[in-house]
C-alpha cells in the first residue's frame, strides 16, 4: 500500500542557485543569499566551480549532463522564476590543470560563462530572472559583485 | 563589476575546512540545514557537495553512471584540495528527487533505501579518502522547524 504524501510537492521558492563547493565561501553566500537578496526559500546546487559544470558539454560532458539533469529536476519542482549564480574570486576549481585556462584570465573567463549560462537558462528554462555575482574575500569579509 | 553587497566579518568564513557536507536540494530544508551543521554539529566552515538527493548521486554506478562519474571526480577534487576528516552525509524526509528516481514508493520503504545509501556511500568515502568520521544524519519537518536524527 502506497501512502499519501500530501507534502510531496514543493511550495514556490525563491530562486535555485548555484555556486562553489569551497568551503572558505559558505558562510558568505549564505548570509549573502539571506541578507542581501532576501531570500527566505531557496534551492542550492553546489559542486566544485559551481555553474561552470554547465559549461563543459564539449569537453567533459558528463558534468554538464548530470548538472543540466539536475537543474531541470529544480526548475520543474520548484516553478522558481529566478536563477542566482555566483561565482567566486580565486576558485580552485578553474585553476585546475585539466582546464587548461590561464590564471590571469580567469576572472574574465568566469565572468564569460555566467554570461554564457544566462543565454543557456534562457533557451532550457524560458524567461526566467537571472543573476549572476562574483564574490570576493577581503578582510574577513566577502564582496559580492554584480556581473552585467 | 559593482559592489551589492559586503557580509560582516564571519568567526571561521574565509579558511579552507577540515569537513564536507553532502546534502540535498530541496528548498524547504536549506535554513534547516545550515542550523544544524553550524548550531548542532558546531561546523564553523566546510565543503559542501548540494545536488538533488543529496548522497545517493555516488550510488548510482550502474543505474546512472553520469551522476556517479560526475560526483566521485568532484569528491576526489575536494579531497584534493582539502581533504576531510570529518563527512556529514544528510537524507531527509519526503525526498522528490528519490520519488523522480525511484517511483511510487511507501515512507517505510524509501526511508530504508535512503539510509542504506547513507551507509553505502559512508563505507565508500572511507575507502577512497581515507581514515574518517564520517557521520549520517535523517532529517524531517516537524510544522516550521526540522529534526535530525543520527543514523547508526
């Protein structure tokens, strides 16, 4: 016997975001999530480089397949109308040598994909807000920066 | 760029941590999550893996191996770059990814397979990164707030 489930359904969220697994940033983008966009409800998806999994369906395109799986499944469950991505300063991930990028370009390069990755969301999920940030450590503190 | 936003200084923020966290999407636990690992479990700063299902995306070698792939490279960078030694692994409650993958399936049922997947990806993190503490932990919504459970 299969029992009812009336709470398997998600309330509308906020917004799904995406960012870095490092751990040096975690406290930031959570009060960062809860203070400065006033987010109350939110689902995250974190792996190592954040949204830059979707970038790879060229070269390593087993995480950009199970990272576009997955945001599908966010989107459909949770209806949200808004994506935040946020990328971050000196991001161990993207120095990784199988990438090959240059390390004095790789804030540009980071800037480029969540760029890229709006137009992506735009074409897999429709019209939906998207954010895109930077953020930065300084001082014991964190900067999150806008990217146009 | 312009400036939006500047945090207040964070006890802990900004160093490399000693301890990952696995744990699931779902909108509705995150502030319940980040209660727990910073008041509960007194975890300052960690790595954090956060997909749909939370663990289970490690089991899934031979039903979907992309999912598997994908997240044992990123475990393997994250030991890398910071190895662990302490995993906290959290399932919860009423999880919709289980139910995407797994069908129509009673509370019992898919609580019982979580747990197992709990333990299995546990033993697996063990051999692959090492001696450590891994911890496991079953959540649920009880009105507004969340209870934790550990799972021996």
């Amino acid at each position: 016997m299969v029992e009812a489930h009336p709470s398997s359904s998600t309330p509308a969220v906020g917004a799904v975001v995406i960012h870095c697994s490092e751990a040096a940033f975690q406290p930031y983008y959570q009060e960062f999530l809860k203070r400065g966009l006033h987010l109350e409800s939110y689902a995250v998806f974190a792996v190592p480089g954040g949204p830059h999994c979707l970038t790879l369906a060229d070269t390593f395109p087993r995480f950009s397949w199970a990272g576009w799986r997955w945001m599908e499944f966010l989107m459909q469950q949770t209806k949200a109308e808004r994506i935040v991505l946020i990328a971050h300063d000196d991001c161990r991930w993207y120095h990784d040598p199988r990438f090959g990028f240059d390390p004095k370009g790789i804030p540009a390069r980071q800037a480029a994909d969540l760029q890229l990755l709006r137009r992506r969301m735009a074409e897999h999920f429709g019209e939906k807000r998207v954010d895109l940030y930077f953020a930065q450590l300084e001082g014991g503190r964190a900067r999150f920066e806008v990217v146009t | 760029m312009t400036e939006v936003y500047r945090t207040e200084p964070l006890a802990g923020a900004g160093e490399s941590g000693t301890a990952l966290v696995i744990h699931c999407s779902d909108p509705r636990y995150q502030v319940h999550f980040h209660e727990f690992l910073r008041l509960g479990l007194g975890l300052e700063r960690y790595g954090l893996l956060v997909v749909p299902g939370g663990a289970q995306f490690l089991t899934l070698a031979d039903y979907l191996p992309k999912f598997s792939w994908a997240g044992w490279r990123w475990v393997k960078f994250i030991g890398d770059i910071a190895p662990p030694t302490r995993v906290v692994l959290i399932a919860h409650d009423d999880c919709l990814w289980y139910r995407h993958v797994r069908g129509r399936q009673d509370n019992a049922a898919m609580r019982e397979k979580q747990v197992a997947d709990l333990r299995r990806v546990g033993e697996a993190l063990r051999e692959r990164l090492g001696e450590l503490k891994v911890e496991l932990y079953y959540a649920r919504l009880v009105d507004a707030a969340a209870s934790f459970e550990a799972v021996k």
